[in-house]
C-alpha cells in the first residue's frame, strides 16, 4: 500500500468522521462511573454512533490478518490493559483508569480517536502516567507540518515518555487512515528525529501513543486481542487523526468536550 494523498473533497469527509468519533466520546463520557461495565459503554456508544449519528462502527467484525473478528463496536482498555480491550461483563471499580478508543465510518471514510477516563478517583501515579501520555500526544501532534519527518512525531514522544521514566509500546503505531482503517505510513511512537517518509500536504493518519508506567513488554490475552502489560504495570494511550495542511497540522479529532491542549504545548 502506498500513502494516499487526500483530495479537498475526501478531507472534508474526513472532518465530517472524525468529529463525529470524537463526539462519540463526548456522549460517552458521563456513563463512565464505578459501577458500569465495559459492556454497557460498549452498547451506549453503539446505539448512538448507529441510531443517532448514522455512523458506522468500523471496529465492529474488523478482522486483520491473523485476528479473529473483533466482537464489540468500541474498545475499552482498563488500568494495565494498553489496547482493544474487549468490552464485557466487568464492572468499573472506583479508582480505574480506562482508554475509549472510537472509530466510526461516514460517507466512506474513518474517523479514529480515543482518551483516557477515570472512574472515580485515580491514584496519583496514574492521573500522572495519564497526562504525560496525553502530553506525549500533543508533542508529537506539535511536529507534524510539510517537510517534516515522520521520525519526527517518534522522538518527540519517546523522549517526552522516558524523561518520566515511562516506556513506550513498540508492537503498536500508529497509521495513515481514510477509506480505509488503517492505511499506510505506520506512524511509530519512538525513534529518531529526521527519519522515516517525509511529511506532505494531504496526509492524513493518527498519532496514538501507548505509554507503560513500567516496561514496555506486552502481552495478549487469550480472547486474541486484549493486550496487556507483561509487569502488570498501568498503561494510558491518548489519540487523535491529523491531516497535514499546506502549513502544518489540523487535528480533526476534536470536538466540544475534547480536552485543551496542555501547557506543554505552546502553538
Ligand atoms: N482503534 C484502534 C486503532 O486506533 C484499532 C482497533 S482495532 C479493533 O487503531 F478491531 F480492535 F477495533
Ligand atoms: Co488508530
Ligand atoms: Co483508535
């Protein structure tokens, strides 16, 4: 697969699917409270991406090669699950940090973003292991414009990450993404700066880092999906889809209820 260069008319579907994702995640935010199960989320957001926005979820029988299909229509990953959690039967407990990650297909094209949640009140190590991810994130976001290297987005991250004495998962990226979910370039979230494709106008892909609070070894489940840390130690994950403009950067994942930009990040 090459990297698609999207026209004007695909980037403002491209908008139109993104916002809408990230709306999921606005609508969403409110059930997640201890008690809920993972599972209910799950058939929240369904129903709202099916019935009231007329989106399809894309991850919703996705079946990549070497995967079996996957069973749910959102993935939830708790506390020190790092991604494609599978929403079931388990309740939230107070305390519980969770990634929702939502990727809805309108008029053809995807839109993929994802956050952090917390229900109830998190320990102070992962409030904090939670917000350098998101900062990773945006610092990452922060590099992208024309003529920059994909390189680039990596060791911003990677660096930010192991300043705090986090890893930095290496078997997931992330991708280029349109009409398809995932597309070329892989997008790595370590590296070095000045390496990999160059940068141009019409791109567009997701930055999603997923950030361990102790190494970076991973592990599945048995369900052929959940992944896990192998020390058991929490992981977060922050994401967003960008297009690169003839300028710079436009995150098209955002929405009314998306976080600020933090502090780090001055643009
Ligand atoms: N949304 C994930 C990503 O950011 C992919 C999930 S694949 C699924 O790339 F099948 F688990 F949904
Ligand atoms: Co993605
Ligand atoms: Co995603």
């Amino acid at each position: 697969m090459s990297i698609s260069i999207k026209t004007p008319q695909e980037i403002e579907k491209m908008r139109v699917a993104c916002r809408l994702a990230a709306e999921v995640l606005d609508h969403v935010q409110p059930f997640v409270r201890p008690g809920i199960t993972t599972g209910e989320l799950d058939a929240i957001c369904h129903a709202y991406m099916v019935d009231v926005q007329g989106t399809i979820p894309a991850p919703l029988h996705y079946t990549p090669p070497g995967y079996t299909p996957y069973p749910r229509s959102i993935c939830t990953s708790v506390n020190q699950q790092v991604c494609h959690g599978i929403p079931g039967e388990k309740k939230l407990k107070s305390g519980d940090i969770l990634n929702i990650d939502i990727t809805v297909i309108k008029d053809g094209y995807h839109g993929d973003t994802s956050r952090m949640f917390f229900a109830g009140e998190p320990s102070i190590q992962a409030r904090r292991l939670t917000e350098v991810t998101y900062e990773c994130m945006w610092l990452g976001i922060e590099t992208v414009r024309p003529g920059a290297h994909l390189g680039d987005i990596g060791h911003a991250i990677q660096t930010h990450a192991e300043k705090q004495g986090y890893s930095v998962v290496r078997e997931f990226c992330g991708h280029g993404i349109g009409r398809q979910f995932h597309e070329d370039p892989q997008v790595l979230h370590y590296g070095r700066a000045g390496t990999g494709i160059t940068l141009a106008p019409g791109m567009t892909f997701t930055i999603e880092p997923m950030i361990n609070a102790g190494r970076k070894d991973i592990r599945q489940l048995a369900d052929g999906w959940t992944i896990v840390t192998k020390d058991h130690s929490l992981s977060a994950q922050w994401e967003h889809t960008v297009l690169v403009t003839d300028t710079g950067v436009e995150v098209l994942t955002l929405s009314a209820g998306a976080p600020p930009k933090p502090a780090i990040v001055s643009r």
